[in-house]
C-alpha cells in the first residue's frame, strides 16, 4: 500500500483554487522532488498531506501508522533546552533506555542484587536490538557534518543563529525514526560542503522523501521523480530535475506547434468561409463553418511569469569602493574569524563571497555596512557610496504592511500606477500586491524585499543569501 494516496484533491481560498484535481502517491521507494513557482501552492499541499488543512475536495489516504517527519522552512524550537537535550529527543526509547541504564548500574553499584541484574541484561539487550550504542556515534557523525562541535552540544537552542536553528532542525529529523521525510528547502543556510553531503547521505538511506527545492543540482542528485505545480495542477515526471526540464521543453514545442498548425489551419478555413458563402459554394462553406464550431481549439501555451530586473544606480561612486588591509575580524578578541584578511573592491566589480559556516562571512559584510568593527587592521570605505544590503532574515520587512504599502512607503509621491508596475516586475500581479506580508510565502518576501533594495538605486549592492526561497526561473 502507498505511505500517501491524493485523490482528486483540491482546495480553495476566498473561491479560488489554489490546488485542483490533484492525484498522486509516495510509495515506499519515492525520491520526489517537489517544484513550481513561488505561490504555486508546494506548502499548501505539504500541509494537506500533514493533515494541518482540509481538503475542498477531494480527500488525502495514508497508510496506517506512517509517521511523517517534516522539515518546515522556519523551524521554531523551545529557546531554553540545550542542543544535547533536543537531539537526544529524536530518539526518546534510546534516551530512556539509557535513563533506566544509568539508574539501575547507579544501584547496583551500591548494593548487589540479582533481580536488578536480570533487569539491567534486560535493558541491555533492548539496547543492543535498537541501535541505542550505535546511536551516539551517528548523533556526533550528523551533528559535526552539519557544522555542530562538542562545544556546542551544552548550549541553549536561544544561543544558535536562525539559520543554525534550522540546521539542529535538520539533524534531529535524519535521526528520528520515520516512515516517510518531508523537506521544505533543507539546503538553505548550508553551505556546499553540507550540502554535498546531505545529498550522500540521503542516496546512502534507503528512506522514502519528498523535497522542496530550487537547488537545481541538489535535486539531480537525489530525485527519482518530479512533481511540478503550476497553475494550481499538478504533472508527474520520472526521472530527476534535468530529465523533467528537458521534457518540458520537448513539450512545449510540440505544443507550439500543435497550437500553430491550427491557428493557421483556422485562418485558412475562415478565409475560404468569407470568401465562398453566398457563393456556388456556399454549401461547402457552411459545412466548413459547422467544423469549425465543433473543433477543440487548442489553447496558446502559457510562458510563465518572469520577472525582469534592471540594476540602475542614481549616482557612480568612486572607483575605489572599499578596501581592508591587514584585518582580523571577529566575533570578539576571544573569538577570532579570520586573521590577515585584505580586500580590495572598485567600480563595477562582481564579487562573490564563499566559505563555510561559521568562516565570518556575515560577520564581514557588517564590518563592510559599519554595523561591526574590525578587530585590528585598516577599514576604508570610498567616497559617494549609496548602499543596500539584503538581509537573509528579512528583518526589514514590516509583517502589518501589504505589499503595495511596503513598496509605497519609500515612494509615497509616486501614483498607484508606477507603483503596480514596478511590483509587476517582481511578478506582482492583479490581488498579490494586497498580500499581507505576514502571510507572503519565503519566495514571495524575498522578491518583495529585492524589489524595494533595487528601487533604491544602490551603486553598492550587498548581498547576504538572495537565492534562498527563490524559485529557479528567479
């Protein structure tokens, strides 16, 4: 039997559909890859599939007993349990047994007794036919791989960063016990290196997943299968992204095609109808006129919405922009990032700024916007510089305010007409720009928050993360 079964599943919002005629199945062996368009509904159906929303139509089956292990985008975490006590949860047997373990050993060192001997063999052995010994070391092999030292197992969940919480988020379910892994973008706040690895790490578990990604080559490496939503439907390809985008493509000509062949067909066929009614003919252009009324027309095939960006600066800066010489950048004195670092940037330079975790990239780029000093070193910063910086939290975005008012905010002399159709290039469109941003979707608050940077006409422009949450075509 299939873990999940969506037959005909559709809901709707305020008399709109958002999914329809949705029919798919994860088996035990899925490998899904779940992709569309930012709003295209991919967490709608996750969280029909969770059971958190009810069907309009249409009803989700799951196999009896599946335990669903899910990875949310923004993971929200108890800020006062440390990260050993967090992650020792995902397996509460394995934590127990070893409770019961230490007690009854705690005991019999004090007194011997045959009777808590027999329940400690017991104990054991319930250990032993759970993995609980093999356990330990795959909590230290998962957490070192996802950036976790022995240094940080002692702390408080409220100490990690946001995209750390993620992480700790992502380490506990791989060591759960689960039938069926639900993944909604793991690979943001990862770098390359676990990003390589979460994928060698998910081909080398035969466990059945689906994820949400738009890490185009993330999703070659561990997908089976395609489920793409657009236009609240839903297509099914096998293979993995590259094979699903070259059927698409294959596709869509073809339908091209077809769609040309009868536009020109039509045309004709009208042509002889004009010319020949009334005519000796005229017989010949009814039946051509009844035809055509009963043709299935072919529908002109839908391009997806792009967006469409031009970077414009108000004003040139200088040509030296910024320079560091010498630097050691950190945290604090105690907590040293990088020693002898020395940058320099000038006019239309594209630079890109790579390394792991934890290396002080964020930490450099504050230093860059005078949030944060270097702790020794020479900082100069060049002259006529207009600055805006993308913050991957997304601070500054105001959840109480639409998206038309966030953008009309920084314009407020503007009219609504210019103001729609800057928010069209973002791919704003017809009720979007009424959205609360509360409820804007990560894609979503991500276009919106680059739309107000680029509007600003930076002639510096930095960038923390800007492809997390995006869709591909984005």
């Amino acid at each position: 039997m299939s873990l999940i079964q969506c037959i005909d599943l559709g809901i709707e919002f305020a008399g709109t559909y958002v999914l329809k005629g949705i029919n798919c199945s994860i088996e035990h062996n899925s490998r899904i890859g779940l992709i569309g368009p930012n709003g295209s509904g991919k967490s709608t159906l996750i969280k029909l599939i969770l059971g958190e929303l009810r069907p309009s139509d249409g009803q989700v089956i799951k196999a009896r007993n599946c335990r669903i292990a899910y990875l949310a985008q923004n993971a929200i975490l108890n800020p006062d349990t440390s990260l050993k006590e967090y992650i020792s949860s995902a397996r509460s047997d394995i934590r127990d047994l070893h409770f019961r373990m230490t007690d009854l050993s705690e005991r019999l060192s004090i007194k011997e007794d045959s009777e808590i001997h027999a329940e400690l063999d017991a104990v054991v052995e319930k250990m032993h036919q759970c993995g609980a010994f093999e356990h330990e070391n795959e909590i230290k092999y998962v957490l070192s791989s996802l950036g976790f030292t022995d240094l940080d197992t002692d702390k408080l969940i409220r100490d990690f960063s946001g995209g750390e919480q993620t992480r700790i988020c992502l380490a506990y379910l791989l060591l759960a016990e689960f039938d069926l892994l639900i993944m909604d973008e793991p690979t943001n706040h990862l770098d390359i290196a676990m990003t390589r690895w979460l994928e060698r790490y998910l081909i080398t578990h035969e466990c059945p997943y689906m994820v949400v990604s738009h890490d185009r080559v993330f999703l070659d490496n561990v997908c089976r299968s395609i489920y793409s939503l657009e236009s609240a439907s839903l297509s099914i390809t096998k293979g993995n992204y590259s094979s699903w985008f070259e059927a698409g493509q294959i596709e869509r000509k073809s339908r091209e095609r077809q769609f040309e062949r009868q536009q020109k067909f039509i045309a004709e066929t009208q042509d002889f109808i004009r010319r020949n009614m009334g005519s000796q003919k005229t017989s010949q252009a009814k039946s051509r006129l009844k035809m055509l009324e009963k043709l299935d027309v072919v529908k002109a095939p839908q391009r997806s919405r792009q967006s469409h960006l031009h970077l414009a600066s108000a004003d040139r800066s200088g040509n030296d922009v910024f320079s560091l010489k010498d630097a050691i950048i950190g945290i604090n004195p105690d907590l040293v990032l990088a020693r002898k670092v020395n940058i320099e940037a000038h006019w239309q330079d594209r630079i890109a700024l790579i390394g792991p975790n934890g290396c002080g990239k964020s930490t450099l780029l504050k230093i860059l916007l005078g949030r944060h000093e270097v702790l020794e070193g020479k900082l100069k910063i060049g002259a006529s510089l207009k600055t805006a910086y993308y913050d991957q939290h997304q601070n500054a975005l105001n959840p109480d305010k639409t998206v038309m008012e966030t953008l009309w905010s920084i314009v407020p002399e503007a009219p609504r007409g210019y103001v729609l159709s800057w928010l069209a290039r973002f791919s704003f469109l017809a009720d979007d720009v009424d959205k609360y941003v509360s409820v804007l979707s990560g894609g979503e608050k991500s276009r919106l928050y680059l739309s107000v940077l680029i509007h600003q006409k930076p002639n510096l422009l930095i960038l923390d993360e800007p492809t997390n949450h995006l869709d591909i075509p984005m």
